[in-house]
C-alpha cells in the first residue's frame, strides 16, 4: 500500500523535527525521525492493520517504537492508500482528536 501524510502530519513533522533539534540536537532529531520514516514507509505500508483500531470508520492508532510518536491512520483498501491522519508527541492529549476532521 502506499502511505499519504496529510497536510496536518506534514506540519506536525516539521514541527516536532525542530523541537527535537532544539532540544536534543540534530544527531538524535535525525536518528527518530529516521525511525519514523521507516515505520511510515516500509513498516506500515507492508502491515497496514498493525495498529489498534479505533472505530468503525477504518481509523487505527500505533504507536512508534522508539521514538515519543503515536499516529493515527486510515486504511482505504479499495484505493490501496493508508492516509496518516495526525502525529502526536505521546505526552500531548490526543483526546480532543476527530479522524472525520
């Protein structure tokens, strides 16, 4: 399948890339988005039912090992595509997230 990052995930990337090089450094910034890219596109493009689901709608929650991320996802297999719907640090709340947004 192939992976599609929404506009909101593009966003929470940049963003969370340069608070990890802010408060981190470039080194170990680079290490977990490195991680993240391959969860992205090798792992979850092979197992695309590897994460939680969340409801009927087709919306599953996983969480990155190794890194502080927890993303949520839609899987359309009629289009073959997994659309990432939202990136969050594990410490943010993610209670307030709506996958129909």
């Amino acid at each position: 399948m192939k992976v599609a990052l929404s506009a909101r995930v593009e966003a929470d990337i940049d963003h969370q890339l340069q608070y990890g090089i802010d408060h981190f450094g470039t080194a170990v910034a680079e290490r977990t988005f490195a991680r993240l890219d391959s969860f992205l596109f090798k792992f979850l493009a092979d197992y695309p039912f590897a994460g939680r689901r969340i409801d009927e709608g087709g919306v599953y929650e996983a969480w990155i090992a190794r890194t502080p991320f927890v993303i949520f996802y839609r899987v359309e297999p009629a289009i073959d595509t997994i659309t990432v719907l939202a990136l969050f640090h594990h410490a943010q709340d993610r209670a307030a997230f709506d996958p129909s947004d």
